[in-house]
C-alpha cells in the first residue's frame, strides 16, 4: 500500500458509501440529495443577494 495518501481512502469510503446508500434506499437517497442542494442553491441566492445589497450601500 504504497503512495496511498488518507485523503484517497476517505474519498473511497464517501463513494462506497453513497452506491451503498443509493442501492438500498433510491428514494430516500433521491430526497436527501435535493433537500440538500436545494439548501446549497438557496445559501448561495441569499449571499449574493446580502452581497449585492452590501455593495450597493457603500
């Protein structure tokens, strides 16, 4: 096991981890990956607007 650095097997395990997750809960799976990007989708929309806005007074 030469040259295998952590941040390899971690990133692995993740992979491993999300087939697995995805083989046996498809829908749940489906419904936690949308409810997360949509929070990521919706962080974003909210800094750029607080950006914007921030920018704009100035």
């Amino acid at each position: 096991m030469k040259n295998v650095s952590i941040g390899k097997i971690i990133l692995y395990l993740i992979i491993a981890f999300v087939v697995v997750s995805i083989w046996k809960d498809p829908q749940g799976s489906a419904d936690a990956a949308g409810i997360f990007l949509s929070s990521v989708g919706r962080f974003f929309h909210t800094l750029g607007s607080k950006t914007s806005t921030f920018v704009k007074n100035i």
